[in-house]
C-alpha cells in the first residue's frame, strides 16, 4: 500500500477507534484510541495513542482492521 493510501484510511481515526496492521512479514501493531498525526517535515506515516507515536512502513502493510465506530 502506498502512505497516501493508507493516510486517506486513516483520515476517520477520531481518538475513538482502534486499529490494527498486519505486517507482511506477519508482525502486528494495536493501537487503541488511534489518531493519524498530520503530516510533518519528515513525511513518515505515523499514528497516535496520545502516549506513543507509531511510524508506519506502508510499503510492508498486508492488511488493516479498522475498528468500526460506536453507535449510541
């Protein structure tokens, strides 16, 4: 997948969802209450937790689950 891809299925991540990215070669990353962090001088694709950053390698993503939204 390309960063732009994936920053676009990112775009919903409100601080409200979780997600989870599987690796090709098949580690995974959890994160909880996800937000995507815009873009910055270092064009890397990172992700939030509001503890951590999480830098993504969209070139090694095999898929994403995107946790869906509550309904209240």
């Amino acid at each position: 997948m390309l960063a732009d891809e994936l920053r676009a299925a990112f775009s919903r991540l409100d601080g409200q969802r979780a997600v989870r990215i599987t690796f090709s070669a098949g580690a995974t990353l959890e994160v909880v209450k996800a937000l995507v962090i815009p873009v910055e001088d270092d064009g890397l694709l990172k992700l939030t937790d509001g503890e951590r950053e999480y830098v993504v390698n969209s070139g090694h993503v095999a898929w994403v689950e995107i946790e869906l939204p509550s309904v209240t």
